[in-house]
C-alpha cells in the first residue's frame, strides 16, 4: 500500500524514468508494491490480437510465453482483454476473481491460466487505445492476497494517470526516430521506409517516392503494399517478421516484385531488421524497407533466377558476361565447349528479352 504522499511522488517518479531509459520492471514492481500486489503488468495488444509486449514482472518467462501461445491477446478468450477494448479510458476495474468455476466454463484457457499461474485478481485499467493498438495496466494478486481492498484500489487508481503520461512521454520519443532515421538515410541517397512494430511504414525518403510513382510498391493505409496481390502478402510478410520482436527473426531478406502481365517490369527491395530496443513499446523504427538493395553481386545470380526464369548455368553466364568477361573466358571457366556457352548465351538472351550483349549490363543494373 501507499504509505505517504512521499511515497507516491517516488513511485510516480519510477514512471517518468521508465519514459526516458526503459526501466519499466523497476517501475511495474513499484507500482505493485503500493497497490498490495504480487505483480505489475504492461500490454499491448495489436488490432490483429497479436501481442507486442507484454512485461509483467516477478513472472517465469515461461508464463508469458505461454500466454502469447494460447491466444491471450484475443478478446473472445481473455476477459480482462475483452474488458479493456469497452472500458472508458483510464477508467479501473477490479476482478472478483478470474479462475471460479463458471469462468472455467466460460473462458476455459484463461482461467485455467489464470488458476495455474496464481493471478486470479487485479486491477486494471486501458490507459491507450488507438493507433491500431490497445496499452493496458494493470497488478495482479494470487490467492494469497485475495481481492484488492479499498486502499490498494485508490492507490491503483491514483496512479493510472501516471503511468499513461509516461507511456504517452515514450511513444512521441520512439515517434521522433523513424522521421530522424529517413533523415539520415537522405542525405545517402537511399531509396528506403522506415517502419514501426506493426509494420506500419512511418517515414520514407525523397528517393523513395521514386519507387512509389512507377506502381510496383505502394502505400495503402499506412502500410507498404505490391501491384502483384501476391507480391504484396509476401511484403507484408517480411515486414512483419523483421518489425516484431519475435523469434526467429530474419536480418535481411530480399524479394522481388513484379508487374502484372509484365515480366520485364520489377522492383528488388530489401527487408532488414534493425536492433530492438529494450522495453520500447513498438513506435520506434523496427524494420527498413530498402528499394533495390540488393547491391552486392553474389546475390545476383538468385536474383536472375527469380526475375526472369534464367537457369543456374544462364544466370551464372549472365554475371560473368556483364563483368566483360568472353565467352571464350566464360566457357573455360565453366569448363565446357564454346558452342554450349553460345547456346546458352542464346536462350538467356530470349528469357531477358535482349539482343546483345551491350543491353545485359543495362538488365542487370536493374537488379543493384
């Protein structure tokens, strides 16, 4: 319980911190120390039920995994998530109890969670709810503590509204970083969108604007999207896996995106993850979507492949022939006969839709 006025200042105090360096464990303890309770909670809850963080302290790990793992962002299974998406903001409401036997009946997963992991009681509140996300508070109680009295619950409930400016405090300094970063990325030249946690693209480059008149990358509510409805679940998809802290999380991957009915038509971009910061609540800059990225000449034969069907022998061809190699060169290298590297040269030539070995350095620029 709040012991004093002196008490409360150094755990509103906690939050303020919290905003600036990411000590939100410390913060959450203290919290659940001046309201009675055993542990303090964090959420965040996507508008696809994912969970983006969770931090609730003096929990096993293994706990919170398990929560992500039985659907615990989805209201239709977690009452007190179904709770927070009605509840007028700031507004706090106390469980009875979470784990009694008709709650086994009505929401079986949860309560039963709630009874193994000793949390049947809390008290809660949704301190945000926009943005496509839902930020909830809250401390937990065991069955030792049993429900929250009166005191803990005017503790709980003086506090909402400091821990919510220090969320608010956090989010517009992990707002500021997407914009700093495309700026930063400007001044190089580079083709690039900058996105969030929920794979939101928040910033691009001037450059960028580029690849978004040609057609084959787009904008669509906030998101990066393709020409090619395929093409654009596969972005949407290495977003995702890049932005969220989740494992496994690839550091680059590159796809290619293609017109529609016209095969000469790509783009190549880069997806890379950029480093987590710890405890950050998912506004700051998670992923980068590069445009043509890929640069690096060990790539290019894959990406031949992709693009234009070319066969591993073709595209190997395509490569050393732009370098200005002969073809006399590349079939020594290759170690067979002049004729079948003509006869290859020859079909590469057709699936590039070219005539000459002048237009293949052109074709694969394209591709850096």
């Amino acid at each position: 319980m709040i012991a004093n006025d002196e008490h409360w200042t150094a755990v509103a105090d906690l939050f303020a911190a919290a905003a600036l360096d990411g000590s939100w464990p410390v913060a959450l303890e203290g919290l659940a120390d001046a309201c009675g309770a055993e542990r303090g909670e964090l959420i965040g809850v996507g508008a696809d039920r994912a969970v983006p963080f969770n931090w609730m302290t003096r929990m096993d790990p293994s706990g919170l995994d398990e929560f992500v793992g039985m659907g615990g962002g989805d209201p239709a299974r977690n009452p007190r998530v179904r709770m927070g998406l009605r509840a007028p903001l700031l507004a706090s409401w106390h469980d009875v109890r979470c784990a009694t036997e008709d709650e086994l009946r009505r929401n079986f997963d949860y309560a039963d969670y709630c009874r193994r992991w000793d949390i049947p009681y809390g008290s809660q509140s949704t301190l945000m709810r926009d943005d496509g996300m839902l930020i909830g508070l809250a401390v937990l109680r065991g069955e030792r503590r049993g429900v929250p009295q009166a005191e803990d619950r005017r503790a709980f409930e003086s506090l909402v509204g400091q821990v919510r400016a220090a969320v608010r405090t956090q989010i517009t300094l992990e707002g500021q970083g997407p914009a700093l970063l495309a700026g930063a990325l400007e001044s190089a030249g580079v083709a690039a969108f900058v996105c969030d946690g929920a794979g939101r693209a928040r910033a691009h480059t001037p450059a960028a604007e580029g690849a978004l008149r040609r057609g084959l990358l787009r904008l669509r509510g906030g998101r990066l999207d393709a020409a090619r409805d395929e093409d654009g679940r596969a972005l949407e998809a290495a977003v995702l896996r890049a932005a969220r802290g989740t494992a496994p999380r690839p550091l680059l991957q590159t796809l290619v995106l293609r017109a529609p009915g016209d095969p000469a038509a790509f783009e190549v971009v880069d997806v890379a993850a950029l480093p987590l910061r710890p405890h950050g609540l998912g506004f700051e800059p998670r992923a980068l979507v590069i445009v043509r990225g890929a640069r690096r000449d060990d790539q290019l034969p894959e990406l031949l492949r992709q693009v234009f069907g070319l066969s591993p022998a073709e595209a190997d061809i395509a490569v050393r022939l732009a370098r200005g190699e002969s073809r006399e060169a590349v079939a020594a290298r290759r170690g067979v006969s002049l004729e079948t590297v003509r006869s290859q040269v020859k079909a590469l030539f057709a699936k590039l839709d070219i005539g000459r070995e002048g237009e293949l350095a052109a074709r694969l620029d394209r591709l850096r």
